[in-house]
C-alpha cells in the first residue's frame, strides 16, 4: 500500500498547491483574522488580545462584497484573538521567513497549512489501518476520500488551524487505538496521551472533547484485557488516567491562566469576550423570528450538508445543483451501507475481537461529539458550516468507506473505490477552476 498511499499524498498536495495559490487572497473563512493573529506574534513577539472593535460587520460585508479589494486593509479584522496559540506560533516563523526573503506572506502561511496535511494523512492511515486491519484497501480509501473531499482540501489550503487541530487529533485517534489494543503501556500511554491532549488544549477548543478518546481508550484497555463485559476501571487506570490529563495541564495551564488574567477568571476560554463583540454576527433566536423555526431547521441540514462538500470562500461561492444532487446520492448510499455494516458488526459481534468493537465505539463517540459541538453552536449562531464537521473526518471516512463496501460485490472494491478516488479528484479540478476561480476573480 506504500505506493498508492504516497500517490494519494503526492496528489493531495499538488492539489493543495493549487487551491493555495490560485484562490485570491482572503477568499477563505475568517482568513484575515487568522493571519492577524500570525502577523502579530510574528512582528511583536506578543500575544493577541481580543478586544472591543476586532469585529466589525457591516465593514467585513462590505469588503466581502467587494472581493477584498486591494485598497481595503484588514488589520481591523482580529476576531479570532482569542483562539489557542499553538498553530500561530508555529506560523509565525513561517510569515517571518517570507518576509524576509520578499515572498507572498499569505501564499507562505497557506502552503505550511499545506504542508500540515501530509502528517494528517499519514496518522489517518494509521488509524484505519488499525481499524480495518483485515483490509488494507479500506483504510486507503479511507485516507483518499480525506484527501478528495473538495471543500475540505479547500480549508487545508487557507491559513487557519483547522488542519492543526486534526492532525492533533489525529494523533489522540491512533494513541488510543493502539491502547485499547494492549499496544501501548502505562508509560507511553500517559506520555503520548499527555502530550497529545495538552496540545489539543492549545490548539483548539474544537478538539477538547477528545478528551471522551482517552478515557475510552483506557475503558477499552482494561476490558479488554480483563475480558469483562460494561464498563470497568482499576485503581491503577485511574492513576494512569490523572498523570495523563495533569501531564496535559502542565503543559496547556498557562495558557488559561494567561486568558483568565486578560479576560477574568469567569471567562478562560475567552468565549464570553468573543460573543459580546460579534455584534452584528445573525444569531439563531433571531433568524427563527425572522423566517421560522421550519425554514432555520431545514437550511442547517442543507447548508451543513453543502458545505461540508463544496461551498467555497465565505460561504457564497457553491457549484452546479447536478453535482450536489449526484453528492446526496452517494452520501446517502454510504449512509445506507454503514447502517447495514453496523447492524452486521452488532449481529456478530462474537466473532469479533473486542479491540475491533471498541475502536469502533471510539470513531463514533468522536462522530457523534462532533455533531453534537455544531449543532450546540448553532444555537447561538447561525453557522451551519460543513468545516465544523471535519474533526470527525477520519470516523467519517472509516463509515463512509465502510458503507461503499457494504453495499456492492467485494470482488470489485478495489475498482470501485478506484473510480471513486478518479471522480472525487475530477470534482476537485472542477470545484477551483469551474467555480472558485470564476467567481471569486470573475
């Protein structure tokens, strides 16, 4: 599988190379404010604070509106100030090394996303690998429908810490899959799993419920291994499990003191400084006055659902209607197919290793965390953005795949998902220079 996974990496990055450069400036979501928050480090040494005037609507409309012309300055746009440091700090010598040698800052700081992406996709084999170790062909094409998925290499390719944020949990994935399989001692496991969670608290609080992983992890762990049925933990897992999450503090609590000194001790995450000053942002109380609670309902799953595949730039930039109804199709025969595979996995769980039901379990507490963190969003804001969703790519992916197989003659898996991989990437050429490019530099 070394050389179809490294085709599939190598075509990543080529596409990634694409969408980076020939995307216009600011053309992807909240862009000027993340790379705000990079200048700054970069050219003060000092952290960001969120403040009162960092979001202004009506201007970022307007500017929107206008294609982000170049005599409009973004320095204004710093509502993303209050976000974890670790993917701005480490973009920060990227933006400098640009600078200095007189190149586009902004192409340098979206190919280090770029760049971000070759790690994810390698731990994402890794753990379907684990997953679907009695096929290999699964976990690769697990690995290129991440890698396929339009607007996905579309936010891969923008400064942001989206990328970050999944390659870290990426990385929490595979360390607790290999602890449910006994592949990981109580040493490596409080390590990894230490440090691995005190860099999610530092990189995004989208990832935080990863949390639920390594406690999982762990659960998974000591049944197994016991061979008892429910939920049992020793003494000596629950001493695992405190030195890990205290290694993950000692590494992440200065950031949240930082934050309660700026912010107050009510506010560490800096949530409550960020919904007062997003004035103007349509809240969904306001909406549901506005259209109707049927009409909000129905745009979340449409929207969500869209832009999960392809709705580019902020939000405004969408491909033919065939195609979104050609998606819907194949989502919900990978929907039909993943349901079947479950109800088979339950059916004959006996015949299962319990390492196989428990990594399961994890990839669909991760699944089923993340929706749940997007829909709780969207009940303060009207956000109903695919992206939100992409933390959970890799358990998407695993019953995505899991479902395609389900459903057709496994003599012929490899031809299908090769003509699927085939389509996806069409669909990528398609989405930047049939719709991207046209209509955000037409």
């Amino acid at each position: 599988m070394k050389i179809p996974l490294a085709i599939v990496i190598v075509l990543q990055v080529v596409f990634g190379i694409l969408y980076a450069y020939k995307t216009p400036h600011w053309e992807a979501p909240d862009e000027p404010a993340h790379f705000n928050y990079v200048r700054q480090i970069a050219e003060s040494g000092t952290l960001p604070v969120l403040a009162p005037g960092d979001y202004d609507q009506a201007y970022l409309e307007k500017i929107k509106t206008a294609k982000f012309p170049a005599n409009a300055s973004i320095d204004a746009i710093r509502y993303e100030s209050y976000q974890p440091p670790l993917y701005y700090l480490a973009a920060a010598p990227v933006y400098l090394a640009a600078r200095a040698f007189g190149l586009d800052t902004v192409l340098a700081l979206r190919l280090f996303s770029v760049a971000l992406s070759v790690p994810l996709l390698l731990l994402a084999y890794r753990v379907l690998a684990q997953v679907f170790a009695e096929n290999k062909v699964l976990g690769l094409a697990g690995v290129g429908f991440i890698a396929t998925v339009p607007m996905h290499l579309a936010i891969t390719a923008a400064i942001n810490a989206d990328t970050l944020a999944e390659l870290v949990l990426a990385a929490l994935l595979l360390i607790s899959v290999l602890r449910v399989q006994g592949k990981l001692s109580d040493r490596r496991f409080i390590l990894l799993g230490g440090i691995g969670y005190g860099l999610a608290l530092m990189t995004s609080t989208k990832i935080y419920p990863s949390a639920l992983l390594l406690l999982l992890a762990e659960f998974g762990f000591i049944n197994r291994r016991l061979e008892v049925r429910g939920w049992k933990l020793e003494v000596g897992s629950w001493k695992v499990l405190v030195s890990l999450f205290a290694l993950a503090l000692v590494i992440s609590s200065w950031w949240f003191v930082r934050n309660a000194l700026v912010y107050g001790v009510t506010d560490p995450l800096g949530w409550k400084m960020h919904d007062a000053i997003v004035t103007g942002q349509p809240t969904t109380t306001e909406w549901i006055a506005r259209f109707g609670f049927k009409n909000i309902f129905a745009d979340f799953f449409i929207i969500t659902f869209k832009s999960f595949w392809a709705q580019f730039g902020w939000m405004g930039v969408l491909v033919n209607d065939r195609i979104y109804v050609a998606l819907f199709a194949l989502t919900t025969a990978a929907m039909l197919g993943a349901l079947l595979w479950v109800i088979r996995l339950a059916r004959a769980r006996a015949n299962f290793s319990r390492s196989v039901l428990w990594n399961w379990l994890i990839l669909a507490v991760l699944l089923f965390t993340t929706v749940l963190a997007h829909a709780w969003y969207n009940l303060r804001f009207v956000q109903p953005q695919g992206r939100y969703l992409f933390p959970a790519l890799i358990p998407i992916a695993a019953f995505f795949v899991a479902g395609v197989y389900e459903l057709f003659d496994k003599r012929y898996a490899r031809i299908i998902f090769a003509l699927l991989y085939v389509a996806l990437l069409g669909l990528d050429y398609v989405s930047l220079f049939w719709f991207i490019v046209p209509q955000l530099t037409g």
